[in-house]
C-alpha cells in the first residue's frame, strides 16, 4: 500500500508522520536509538506523549518496557506487567486494540511507572496497540494523547496500529537481540561459576566476589605453561594460591618446590637456586644439586621475589629465558622443564621503574598477574575462616569448642587484619588455647582486638553492623554489575532497585562501573 491511500481522519499530518517513520527504520543503525527516534516522532508531529514500546519476555510470561519516552529509567524498569494484568498486559492477551478515552475513568488502568502521577488524568487519552509478526503478539506501543471526541481517537488509535506495523520488524530484531545477549549472559555467569569451582583450592576459605574472582584466574592460568606473579599482603595466601594452580596444571605430577628468596642470604641465593660443584666455594664438600634442577618437570615457586639482589636477578632471567643453567663452579649447561611461579608483596612495577628490580625479569615474570585482596576487604569471609579455624585447632588441642560468641565476632569484624589470614588464624589457635568454656569469648581473644571490642549499648556495635551491611551491599553491587557488563540499569534491575539508587550506592562505595563493560 502507497503512502497516498492511506486515509486518516486525524488532527495532525498522519502521511507526514509515517514517511518520517519509515525513512528512520530504512535508515538502520543502532536498535534502541531506531525505536527511540519513532517514539520521539509521534511526540513531536503527532502530539502523542509518553510513548512506549514494550517487548514479551523470551518465555512470553512477562511484558516489559524496553523504550519509553518521557520516563525516567527508575520509573521504567517498573513498568512489568503480566498477560492480562493491566491494559498493557490485556492487549498482549488478546491481540487486540485498546483505547482509553478518559483515563481517569478506568479503574483498569495501573500506571505502574508513575509516570502521570501528577497529570489530571481527566484530560488525557491512552491508546495500545499489539505488535505483531506474522500474526504473533512481540509486545505493544501505547502513548497518551489529549482527550477529543471517540470518532477521532478511534481514527488516531488505527493510525498508532499503522505505526506498529511498520516497527513490527525492528521489535522482532530488537527482542532477538536481547534473546542472544540474555543466552550469552547466562553462558558466561554459568562459565564464572563453573571456573570458580574449578579453580577453588581446597586449603582456600572465603566466598566474597573478590576471592571468586581469584578462583576464576586460578582455573584460566592453571592448565598453560604460562608464568604467574601472585601479588598480596604478608599473609594472604599466596603460596596456596601457587599450590593451587600446580595441583590443577598438566605438571601436578612433578614437584613443587618454593624458595623463600628473602630467608637466603645473598652469598647462598644462587647455590640454591642452581646448585654448586664440589670444591667451588669454601664449605662445597659435595656437589648439590639446586632448587631448579629439584623443580625439573613440575613447578618452582619463588617466594618474595622482590626481595632477590640484583646480582643474581640477571642469572635468573637467564635460566628463565633459556631453560638452562650452570651449577655455581660448573661448566656443564643443565636444561629444566620448570613452571615459574613467583609471589610479592612489593610494587615490583614501581621497583623497576627505580632501579630496585631489573625491567627486563619483571616483564618476564609478569604474564599473568593474580591479585591476592587483603583480609579487610573479604567481608564476611572473615567469619568463615575464623569458623573454619575453631574447627581445625580445637580438634587439634582437644578442646570442645564449637563457636565464637557474639561479642568476638563483633571483635573479629571490626579489626582491621593487618597480618591478614595469617593473623587471623594465629589469634584463633591463641583463643582455643585460653578458652574455658564451648565457646570463644571476647576477653579470650589478644589485648589489640579487645581495644576494637564492643558491648551491647556500645555504640561500635552499630558502627559494626553498618559496616558489615555495607560490605555485603557493595559485593552485591559488584556482582550485578559484573553480571550486566557495567550497565547500571540492568544492575539496578537485577537487584530490584532503581537506577537512581544504584547510581547513588556506586558513587557511595565509589566503584568504578566501567571497569566491567566489555
């Protein structure tokens, strides 16, 4: 049908309208910004306000506005209407048509947005119509429109289906669309998970957002060749992470040999990283092989690499980069297959920029980077390690004690762990040790967590609770928006809250969203 056998009794250029509507679609581009461009044509040249195009969820259990005009978003992701709930959700029911000459006069009629809370409702139209293709409802455009005499809203309600018509086929890409990303949303998060109990060591405790994230690069880096720097705080772990990842590599047969490169002393460094021959130094009664030659088909982990000399940084790179070494007084070359692990708690980035670590083994070393988060920023993996460590000292010093009272853990949670898990598990076995009772008391743990104790009408205790709320709350934000790629609306809708409000828990807890978009 050509543009000039359309007839509409409107009181607006109605042939102007859906020739504008149709050099938009035929334009193509970017989804949303097409259905955005038609609501805002029917606004401006047809005076038809607040338009919107919802769209069937995939299982069709569920009407959602996908583009409206004139709403806010926080008001938008409220608009979710059942089939049959509502005159949105009746159109997608049954196929058909509605208009409302007066809304006011409707007691069917929900506004779940709020979107005309302070209109005068008296004055005001509503018109839906289904879209459809090939006869199957994908969703509806409705829009308000001033109240006129029915012939005429009749004519502007055949001329809205005209408009549906014509968007019909936008929605069905649009609704694909959101289809395949909602099916690729859920391939990863079920990928995140699968990878997070793939790469969850067993010794490791804690199920905080930052610690499954390190799960995750534990199961991504294990099965590779590739080198690891774990870097943390004295006390977070580290070598269980690095036995973690030689335990799930294709080298777990092999050994796993670690090196605390901060207990040798400069003189001993090299003897143990690549062994001596007999009579090559003073006190070399017997030749010895090093910790390479030990780590030959599995794993060697050097520990605080940071604190190596230079002098024999530069024989490291050497082994590293060759595969092969001179024992200390030898002249014979030894080949290794060795996996490299490394751990530090320095800035080695900043290290080399100063001179203090070469530049050349820190670009070696530095392939594939785990971050190890400090115990004061897990939340409440705290508690569950604090649990885990009751159980495995109690029973090892033959106590029956079976829990931590309510004003340790209070005690526990408002410390700030500057020795991290290592502390913890130390103040642990110190209480199991001094407890009397089933349970670990608050005057059972060391004087410096006392000085952070709290009592009933203390008000630390709130301090305490706010705290641990608000650490929960800001791990639940993450994890949505990790989930939508970043998108605050999608993160807010996944949470049940507004964009307002996650807008303002993102600035609260100063999260940078960013980082999660794709």
């Amino acid at each position: 049908m050509v543009l000039e056998e359309l007839k509409f009794d409107v009181g607006f250029n109605a042939i102007s309208v859906i020739y504008h509507t149709a050099r938009v679609l035929s334009a193509g581009g970017d989804l949303e910004k097409i259905m955005h461009n038609v609501l805002e044509i029917l606004e401006i040249h047809a005076g038809m306000h607040r338009g919107m195009i919802s769209i069937l969820s995939p299982d069709d259990s569920e009407l959602l506005v996908d583009t409206a005009r004139g709403i806010a978003d926080e008001d938008r992701v409220k608009g979710r209407y059942k089939p049959g709930e509502g005159i949105s959700g009746k159109v997608v029911e049954s196929g058909r048509s509605i208009l409302i000459p007066r809304i006011e006069d409707e007691p069917g009629f929900l506004d779940k947005t709020g979107a005309r809370s302070e209109l005068h409702l008296s004055n005001i139209a509503f018109m839906c119509v289904p879209i459809k293709h090939d006869e199957k409802v994908l969703g509806t455009l409705s829009v308000d429109r001033a109240t006129s005499d029915t012939d005429t809203l009749e004519q502007e309600l055949y001329f809205l289906e005209s408009i549906a018509s014509l968007i019909s086929q936008v929605v069905k890409q649009r609704r694909e669309s959101q289809e395949k990303i909602s099916a690729l949303e859920q391939e990863n998060l079920e990928l995140r998970r699968y990878l997070e109990d793939m790469g969850r060591p067993d010794k490791m405790i804690g199920n905080s957002s930052t610690m499954r994230e390190v799960f995750r690069q534990i199961a991504q880096v294990a099965p590779s060749a590739t080198s690891v720097c774990i870097c943390g705080e004295t006390g977070t772990g580290k070598e269980l992470v690095a036995r973690a990842i030689h335990q799930k590599s294709s080298c777990s047969k092999g050994a796993f040999v670690a090196v605390n490169c901060a207990a040798l002393p400069e003189s001993l460094l090299e003897s143990e990283l690549f062994g001596h021959e007999r009579g090559s130094f003073t006190g070399a009664t017997s030749q010895r092989i090093g910790r390479f030659e030990a780590a030959d088909g599995g794993t060697l982990f050097l520990d605080e690499i940071g604190e190596m000399p230079l002098s024999a940084q530069s024989r490291l790179l050497r082994a590293i980069q060759e595969k092969e070494f001179q024992r200390v007084g030898g002249s014979r070359s030894i080949s290794v297959n060795v996996r490299l692990i490394c751990a530090t708690n320095r800035d080695l980035e900043k290290d080399a920029r100063e001179g203090r670590f070469r530049e050349d083994l820190f670009y070696r070393i530095n392939v594939f980077t785990i971050p190890l988060p400090p115990l004061r920023n897990r939340g409440a993996d705290v508690l569950l390690l604090a649990d885990y460590f009751v159980k495995k000292y109690s029973s090892q010093h033959g106590k029956l004690i079976n829990r931590i009272s309510t004003p340790a853990i209070d005690m526990l949670s408002a410390y700030h762990w500057p020795g991290n898990v290592r502390e913890l598990e130390n103040v642990v076995e110190r209480a199991i040790i001094v407890a009397t009772g089933s349970a670990i008391e608050g005057h059972d743990l060391p004087p410096t967590l006392q000085m952070k104790g709290v009592s009933g009408n203390n008000p630390t205790s709130k301090s305490t609770f706010n705290a641990l709320v608000s650490a929960y709350e800001r791990e639940l934000i993450v994890d949505a928006l990790k989930d939508s790629h970043g998108n605050q609306t999608e993160a807010a809708r996944l949470l049940g809250a507004t964009k307002r409000i996650m807008q303002y828990k993102i600035s609260k807890y100063n999260i940078d969203y960013n980082r999660f978009k794709r």
